[in-house]
C-alpha cells in the first residue's frame, strides 16, 4: 500500500488533485471553524474572551509536535529503504512544521498578556515548545548547508531520528524545571479540563490545520520534485 | 594494543599537541567572567542566580571545540582509513569522545570549582557542582559527537553546530544548573547521570551513522 | 608479514554491471570485470569520468547505484582492504614512527616498523613530523599502511601521485611483491606504473 504511493510518478499524479482538495477542505474548515471559534463557542468562565486564542494555540502546538513524529518516520524510511519521496517528504514538512511552532510561539506569547501579565511566560509547555522551535531550524539549517542532496538527506534524518528520542527527554526536563520553580497556582493554558462546547470548534481548527499541512506538504513535495527533475535534464543535457 | 586504545592515546596527543587544554578552559574562565560584569558584582544577586550560570558556560565552551573534531579526519581522509580499521567505527567514535572528555570535560570540571567560587556558590556545594559538571560534560559530549558527525563536511560549520546541539544541550543544563543551585539535588544528580548515559550509548552510534555518510 | 603467508588462490573480486552516480549525475554504466587472486586491475578515464567514485564503491565506502561487487573467499571489505585515496591521511604534529604505530594499532597487526619503513624507503625520516615531509615522503608515508596488516585487496588511487621515479619504481615492486603473493591490486592510473597490468579498464567515455 505505501510502497504503491511511494513511486514518484504516481506520487505527482496523485497529488496534482490531491493537494488542492486538501487544500479546499482546509478552506472550508476554517470557514467553519473560525466564527464558531470567535463567536458561537462559550467564553471561559476564568479567562473570559481570551481562551478563544486557544483555537489557533492548540492546534498549531498539537500539528508542530505531529508533523515532527512524521518527518521522523520519512526519515526512519530514508534510512533503511533509501526512499527518495520520504527524503522529499522530510524536507518538505519541516518549514511547515517550524512555522506551526512559531505560531504556537506567537500566540503563547499573546495570550500570555491578559492572563498572566506578561509578554512572555516560561510556562512548561511554551519552553518545550521553543525547544522543539530550536530543533527544526537546526534541521533545516543542515539541510540547506549540506551541498550534496542525498547526503544531506541521510544526515538529516539521522538528526531527525536524535531529535526524536530526544523530544521526551527534553520534554520530561522542561516539565521537571517548571514545576521546581513554579511557587504558586498560576493558571495553564489549556491545562484545565475544556468545557464539551469547546471541543467542536477546536477539532475542526485542528482538521484545519491539518488539511492544511497535508496540502502544502504535497505543493512543498512537487515543487522540490519538479526542482529535482530540472537539475537532472540540465545534467542530461550537459552529458549528451 | 587494541584499536580502541590506540585511537584514544593517539587523540590525547593530538589534541595535547594542538593546545586542545587551553582553548576551552579559557573560553570556560572568559564567558563565566562575563556574568558578573553583565548582572553586577552584587554578591546576594551572584549567589542565587550565579552558580547555574556556570553550566551555561560550560556548555558554550563544549559546543565551540566540537566543530573539528571529526571534519579534520574527513579533510585529510583519516576518516576513510578509520572505517577500514579492525575495530567497528562506532568503537571508534566512543574513543574519540572518551579522549575528547578528557582534555575538554574533565579540566573544565576542575575548573567548575574555582569559577563557582567567584559565582558566590557556597563552598560545601563545590565538589558536587565539579562532579556534576564532570558527568554533564559527558552528556553534552555525548551529544556533540552527534553535531559534529553530522556537519563534519560543512565548511565554518561552527555555528550550525552550535544551533543542532543547543536544544539537546537542554536537559543536562537544567538539571546541572539546579545542583549547582541545590534545588532537589539528589534526584537531579541521578537524572544527569542518567542523561549522560543515554548520550554516550545513543551518541557514537548515531555519529558513526553519520560519518559513514560523510565518507560515501 | 604478507611475503610468508601467501593468500588464498581462490579469493576473487567479481564486478558485475556496476552504475556509478554522484549526485544526479551518471558516472559509469554497465561496468564487469573479474579480477582473480594475483590480478593487477589498471583503470583509465579522464577527470571525472568516475575512477575514484569505482574504487571507493569497491572498497565498500559507498553503494553501487546498480550492479554488484562479489567479494568471493574473502572476509568483508573492511577487513580485506586497503584503500590509498588522494589523501594521505597524515597529521601534522604526528612523526613518521607515531603514524606507522598508531595505524598498527588500528589494523591490528604486529608489524615491523624498521621493515615497513624500508620497503618504502622512510628509514632516516622516522622520527620527523609529518609536516615537515615532502610531497613525495609523505605520499610513501601513506602507502606504507599497505604493508602494516596483510590484506589481500589494494585499492589505490593514483598511487604515484607526487612521486619521483624512484617512488614509482618502489610502488612498482610492491605491487609485483602483493600480486606475486596472491594479492589483488586495483590501481588509477594516468600513466603506467610499471607491472604490466593483467586487466586493463577504461572507465566513462
């Protein structure tokens, strides 16, 4: 089954109507979910309108930490199969993944204002969160330093795979500092029990996010694909 | 004399012969010397938020020596002739970073004490903070194999080693930074031996991984 | 050392259709050759045409992008081959007498240093550093890792490169030495180096 969708060609078949249908359910989830997220859903009963950040927060915070359990696994598979579409595939999630993290960031930072006071919280989810930040630039940094593509690729997976092993230690970590220098009951963000009413338009945010990331992985992939087979008939041609 | 051992006594003399000592233990002196001149010389101040800060530089001054520690093998081809050794690169890789613990990690632990000293840290803490930086420099190495395997080809990839093993750095950090502040110290010292064991079994193979790559 | 314990008659190194890429790039197509127990394999081609790329797939450094390398009666590559790239793997700081005893070390062998030394004619450098050596000393330097463990495959990248005619004639006979042994020698090449080859290939176009 993934072998049969592992083929390039078949790949760039598929995707070619694949991509803006994901694309188009992302559209329509957001268009959903956005006015039942700001209007239509409660407001806590503690945090008030603010929570309603929480739509984006989450769902960006859950698909980051996702999108890096995926290009973990492409790179599992570039590794032991030598598969270029995963190498591809790899490539091609972690800009997404790194930009899902900084709005993540972004908004931690901004719900931050009205609920604790401050621009920025060394709240324990945020930091793992900055972390896992650090950890894609370091990713893609290697990626784009390293000339000779498919090396690259293989050294990127290997420090994909590192990573990987390396988000719970870190993750452990963070939350082991943040409760030895939490001194008294600060409110967390999504930490509390969510309210049912609350859980329809944050499944369709995430849906959103999803269909999103799928859909520009595939215009990531093609584009890097179409990039690929431009270089190789430019070699061609310089070799006939 | 077996492989492993050849290649760790010949890493000491090298690194011995290119003034390996000196370099990081300044680097060390020089970036904790910072921390005063940048908060003040405010001793209360010094005394609580002072003795983590020397895990910071101890950190900083394992991430700049790592950058040729395998790229100078790559360069002159050594590296080809390691993977043709009787002895697996991995075994290799760990000699390596049992040496580079040596002329790095172990001096800079030493000097962990003097340094928390002038950070105000309370003298009856210092030989847990020196033993503590001693197996956190383990792990930071452990890591830094990893960093500099995979960036052994890139031309001035000191940065880009900094910016791979910084976020892998974290974990030692903060549990080296609350012994050196005595905050739950018991359990931390276990954790940090604990990260430094992981780091030295998960790190050469991962380097060696690495390295076999750099040599195709 | 490799003169009193010759090597297996029956080992054999067998290439069949081999594909050489780096990167994108097609190197060589459809490369065979078979090279028995005493054979002297000499490759030829221009710049770039894939003769490194050959002889560090061969000595197990990288995959062949098709085809195979049949290592017949042999242990794996690692451990039947020496390889002598472009480069000559020497540390600056490191003597001549360090280096022969470290990589002794490394390959395990109990080989004697005063004999290796004069096969390739470093006696009187023994103790110099390597960066004082000349190109031609230190290319004898790295060809002497031949001699430290017998291994029955050589794989040699232009290994006169830097060399005056007295070093081409001492790699002459240590091929002749190797190959007279049952060794296999695989050598790139831009000029002859003197044996006369029993296999000659050309590699790309």
């Amino acid at each position: 089954m993934l072998s049969y969708f592992a083929n390039p060609a078949r790949f760039m078949t598929l995707s070619a109507w694949a991509s803006p249908i994901f694309l188009g359910i992302a559209f329509v989830l957001f268009a959903v979910g956005t006015p039942w997220a700001l209007w239509l859903s409660p407001a806590d009963y503690q945090q008030g309108e603010t929570v309603r950040i929480m739509y984006i927060h989450v769902p960006a915070a859950w698909w980051s930490l996702g999108i890096y359990a995926l290009m973990g696994a492409a790179s599992l598979v570039s590794l032991v199969w030598r598969h270029a579409l995963a190498d591809v595939a790899a490539r091609s999630a972690a800009p997404i993944g790194a930009t899902f993290a900084a709005i993540c960031l972004v908004t931690g930072s901004l719900w931050g204002a009205p609920t604790w006071g401050t621009w920025w919280e060394w709240d324990g989810r945020l930091t793992s969160m900055l972390v896992l930040f650090i950890i894609y630039l370091g990713y893609i940094a290697l990626w784009n330093a390293v000339d000779d593509e498919d090396r690259a690729a293989r050294l990127a997976a290997i420090l994909c795979l590192v990573g990987l092993i390396n988000l719970p230690i870190i993750k452990f970590s963070v939350d082991w500092w943040s409760t030895l220098h939490q001194p008294a009951s600060i409110l967390r963000m999504g930490g509390s029990a969510i309210d049912e009413s609350m859980m329809g338009p944050l499944f369709t945010m995430a849906g959103a996010f999803f269909s999103l990331f799928a859909g520009l992985l595939m215009v990531n992939m093609r584009a890097a694909i179409h990039r690929r087979r431009v270089e190789s008939s430019r070699i061609r041609q310089e070799q006939a | 004399m077996s492989a492993f051992a050849a290649l760790f006594r010949r890493e000491l003399s090298l690194m011995w012969a290119s003034g390996g000592l000196m370099t990081p233990l300044g680097y060390f002196v020089g970036a904790a010397t910072l921390t005063p001149l940048a908060m003040g010389p405010d001793r209360a101040l010094l005394a609580t938020a002072g003795p983590p800060l020397v895990w910071i530089a101890a950190a900083l001054a394992v991430m700049a020596t790592l950058e040729r520690l395998f790229q100078a093998d790559l360069e002159d081809g050594s590296l080809d002739q390691m993977m043709l050794s009787e002895a697996p690169l991995e075994a290799l890789v760990l000699a390596k970073g049992a040496a580079f613990w040596c002329v790095v990690g172990a001096p800079l632990a030493l000097a962990g004490a003097p340094v928390s000293i002038a950070l105000q840290a309370p003298i009856d803490r210092i030989p847990l903070i020196v033993a503590a930086l001693g197996v956190g420099a383990a792990a930071f190495i452990g890591v830094g194999l990893v960093g500099a395997a995979v960036t052994a080809g890139v031309r001035r990839g000191g940065v880009l080693i900094a910016l791979i093993v910084l976020p892998f750095f974290a974990p030692p950090v903060i549990f080296g930074a609350a012994i050196a502040s005595g905050e739950d110290v018991e359990a931390a010292f276990l954790i940090l031996l604990g990260c430094a064991l992981g780091a030295t079994a998960i790190g050469p193979f991962a380097a060696a991984a690495a390295l076999r790559l750099q040599a195709e | 050392m490799g003169q009193s314990h010759p090597f297996s008659k029956s080992a054999t190194l067998r290439v069949e259709g081999l594909s050489l890429r780096r990167g994108q790039r097609q190197l060589a197509e459809g490369l065979s050759f078979v090279a028995p127990a005493g054979a002297f394999v000499e490759l030829r081609g221009g710049n770039g045409a894939g003769k490194t790329t050959l002889l560090r797939t061969i000595a197990g450094f990288g995959r062949p992008a098709e085809g195979t390398i049949v290592y017949e009666n042999l242990a794996e590559p690692a451990l039947s081959i020496h390889y002598v790239g472009h480069l000559n793997a020497l540390k600056g700081s490191e003597t001549v007498a360090a280096h022969v005893g470290y990589w002794a070390g490394l390959f395990s062998s109990p080989a004697d240093m005063v004999e290796v030394l004069g096969r390739v004619g470093l006696e009187r450098q023994r103790d110099l550093p390597a960066r004082v050596l000349s190109q031609g000393q230190a290319r004898r330097l790295a060809l002497s890792r031949l001699l430290l463990a017998p291994r029955p495959i050589w794989v040699l990248d232009e290994p006169s490169a830097g060399l005056d005619a007295q070093g081409r004639a001492m790699i002459a006979k240590l091929i002749e030495a190797h190959t007279n042994n049952n060794g296999i020698a695989l050598a790139a090449v831009h000029e002859p180096l003197g044996p006369s080859p029993s296999i000659t290939l050309t590699v790309g176009g």
